[in-house]
C-alpha cells in the first residue's frame, strides 16, 4: 500500500482481507471506540462474526493525569499501573474516586452503544481486538491487559496500519499481532487517513445494531453513515 486510506471503513476492508483465515474459528470481533468500530465493522462483515466494542478509559494520576496510573473497561476490569501507583504515593482512596468518575462515563458509553444489551461473552472464544492503527501500541496494550482477565481462548490484535515499533510491543502481550501495513516512515496515524474525521457516537451504534441484526439474519449489511464534521481523531 503506498496510498492513504480513504477512510476507516476502506481500511477495514483492506484488513478483513488479512484476515480472511480466521472465519473457521467463529472469531469474536471487539472494538476499540471509537474510531475501532468501522474498520471492525468491515472485519466482522466478512468474517460473518458477532461484533461488539471493548471500552477502555483511562485513570489519570493526580496532577499528571496524562500519566495513566490505570485503566478500567467494560466488563468491571480493573487494571493497575503500581509502578505510578508507588512513585506519586497514591492512596487506594484516590485510585477508587477516579474510577469512580471514569466508570459513569464507561457505562454512558456502553448504555448508549449496546442498547442494553449485555457485552459478548468472550471466554473460550477466538478474540479479534481490532482498532483503527497503532501509534505507540499503548492504548492496545491496556485493553489486551484487561481482556486477559475475560479468559478468551486466543486474543489477536488486528490493525489496518501501524508503526513497527507498537507491532513489537503488542507481540510481547497478545496470541498473535496482525499489522496489515507497517511504514518504515510512520509520522503519524491520521496522515494514512484520507477522511479522519471523528467517529461520532451515533455511528458506533448504528454500526453495532446493523451487524446484530445481520447477524441475525444471516447476511451482510449494506451500510452507509456519513459522521458529523468535527475535530480530527478518534
């Protein structure tokens, strides 16, 4: 690939294909939301897999919140850093009210996304962990951490593109890595993105309802969301 992107959902075209040898395993597909969820969407498309997304949010130190002392994610996983634990002091207290706050917004998200549907049961299973690309692979990482606790069978990491060096971080943690692209010259993620625009809430839904209902019926859906204009990210 020596081109962009067009968007995430080309790009979960491009890796479905990657993936192809998977579908006899009945995989699970997860995303990460939310700029996961189309390029899992395509994947889960092809693979005729149930879909669902695996929210992870972050617990920020006191006064560096940009260092993360932890994270939290959907199911009730609880994953600690103790190394920033014991360096800043921080007391179980202050560990239990950030998680605390960062739960109300996890079970915003999930209430929102699955409609009140619980969240797949994954243990035992073949676990497609899918997000947009990979940077510095630590937001992956974290979710692999946690997903660990759910007991899947074995857990693939699955990205369109990424750097070399988040590739090899991630193959020190999951079953298996696929990175479908790896640039030498990497820069940055949204520069491998022709429309990088920011998933909305909306599309992580309506994405989500149509695979079940796909699903459901036994075929693939053929669907177009164009997401509100907004800052770029994921």
């Amino acid at each position: 690939m020596d081109r962009p992107f067009r968007d995430r959902r080309e790009a979960g075209r491009y890796l479905a294909a990657a993936l192809e040898r998977f579908r006899h395993s009945e995989p699970v597909v997860l995303a990460l939301p939310r700029g996961g969820v189309p390029v899992a969407f395509e994947v889960a498309e092809r693979l005729q897999a149930p879909l669902d997304v695996l929210i992870v949010r972050k617990l920020g130190a006191p006064g560096h919140e940009e260092l993360a002392m932890g994270a939290i994610a959907s199911g009730g996983a609880v994953v600690l850093n103790h190394d920033v634990l014991r360096l800043l002091k921080v007391s179980h207290e202050t560990v239990e009210n950030e998680a605390a706050r960062e739960s109300a917004e996890l079970m915003r998200r999930e209430a929102l996304y699955r409609s009140g549907l619980p969240p797949l049961n994954v243990r035992g299973r073949n676990v497609l962990l899918i997000d947009d690309g990979l940077a510095t692979g630590a937001s992956m990482k974290v979710a692999v951490d946690v997903l660990r606790q759910h007991a899947p069978a074995q857990l693939t990491v699955a990205v369109p593109i990424a750097s070399p060096e988040a590739c090899q971080l991630l193959q020190s943690v999951a079953d298996d890595v696929i990175c479908a692209h790896t640039p030498e010259r990497f820069v940055a993620l949204s520069l491998w993105y022709q429309n990088f625009e920011q998933t909305s809430d909306r599309e992580v839904s309506e994405l989500l309802r149509a695979r079940r209902a796909g699903l459901s019926q036994g075929q693939p859906v053929e669907l177009e969301l164009k997401a509100p204009r907004t800052a770029r990210g994921s």
